[in-house]
C-alpha cells in the first residue's frame, strides 16, 4: 500500500485540476487519507485474535459502493443544513477516495476489493513476492511519508502566507516522523518486525494516521488556497 502521506501528497499536488469550490479540496486531501482508516480495524482484529486480520484492510472503505454512500449522505446533509458547501466536501472526499483506490492499484505491490462486500479483487501485482527487507521500508516508510506530508503543508503555509501559526508544530511533527522512520527501521532490521517493538509501532502509526487528520483540518486554508 502506499503510504498515507503518500496519498496526501498527491492530493495536495492534483489541487490544480481541482474545481474551485468551497471546502471540496479539503475533502480531497482527507478522502485520499481516509481508506487507510481500515488499519484501526485491522487492529482490533489482531487484539481480538480474529482469523486472518490483514484481510480487513483494502475492503469496505476502498469500494467503489462506499464512495457512492459517502457523496449521498454528504448530499443529504447539504440539502438538510442548506449549505452547499457540505455537497462539496462529499464530492471532494468521493474523489479523493476514488483517487486513493486508483494509487493502490498502481502503487506497492497488492489489491483492491473495488466492489465489496462483493468478494471481486482487482490485482496487478499478483505474481509480486514483496521481499522481507521491502516490506519493513514500506512499513516505516508510512512515518517518512506523513513528514514529508507535514513538510509540504509547511512550504505551502509559507507560500501563501497562510495558517502561519502552525508552522512551528507543522516541523516539529516532521521531525518526529523523520525519529520514527530511522528508529523503526533499524530496530526492524535488527529485530525483526514483530513481538512488542511491531505492536508500538503500529500503535504510533494509527497515533498518526489520526494526527494527519487533525493537521489537515487545521491547515484547512492553506490546503484550499491555490
Ligand atoms: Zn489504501
């Protein structure tokens, strides 16, 4: 999978062919995060020792049905709270999600359930064996990725004169991911990724994933200033 950074990024970067309307940007950014948000239960099922846990992840939230149910229900709360701007986001965050599927399917070596909860797997890389040191680069690569992503809304803070007061807590977060992506894959490479050191770091990860949410939300202008 790429990594969640990954998908803000080039978000971020489509903001030029992007239509112009209030807060669908914003929906893009986190509509390309949002699939990922499946890791949580991927984790409840390896806590809760259920069968197979990683066959949770590229499911219900990386269908083609859930983009549908997702630009609906914003839909109707537009026309509930007679607020366009909620349309907006919906469509924003169906065409991030859509763009986030697209990305799987090309990037990092696995499938898509496109059309779940049917069980039809789109995969181009089906006859890819990830080697064992690749897997621990993508895997850690997820805190190298969400830096650079903080990196990024950085210099586009500093372009646009916007949301300047977060700049400081924009870098600092870099930092730490930048910590975390060299401790992880030594510790990785030496130890193996698995026991206690794999369970803090996927409790760091999910950590971010919600960080990179938060940081988005508040970077709101700066994202939809182009
Ligand atoms: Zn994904």
């Amino acid at each position: 999978m790429p990594q969640a950074g990954i998908h803000g990024m080039v978000a971020i970067a489509s903001r030029k062919w992007m239509p112009k309307r209030e807060w669908f940007l914003l929906g893009v950014v986190l509509g390309s995060v949002f699939p990922d948000l499946d890791n949580f239960v991927v984790a409840y099922a390896v806590l809760a020792k259920l069968p197979n846990p990683e066959g949770y992840h590229r499911t219900f939230t990386h269908s083609l049905f859930t983009v549908l149910a997702v630009i609906f229900v914003f839909y109707i709360l537009s026309l509930a709270l007679k607020n366009e701007k909620w349309k907006n986001f919906g469509n924003g965050l169906g065409a991030g999600i859509l763009m986030h599927i697209a990305l799987d399917l090309v990037l990092w070596f696995g499938g898509v359930r496109l059309l779940w909860p049917l069980s039809f797997e789109l995969n181009f890389w089906r006859w890819f064996v990830t080697p064992a040191w690749l897997k621990i680069l993508l895997e850690t690569g997820e805190f190298l990725a969400f830096g650079l992503y903080f990196l990024l809304l950085d210099s586009l803070a500093l372009r646009f004169s916007t949301d300047l007061h977060s700049r400081r807590s924009l870098r600092m977060w870099a930092s730490l991911q930048f910590a975390l992506f060299i401790l992880f894959t030594l510790l990785f490479f030496i130890l193996g990724s698995k026991g206690l050191s794999y369970q803090v770091y996927g409790g760091l990860y999910l950590l971010s994933l919600v960080v990179i949410f938060v940081i988005t939300l508040r970077m709101k202008r700066t994202i939809e200033t182009t």
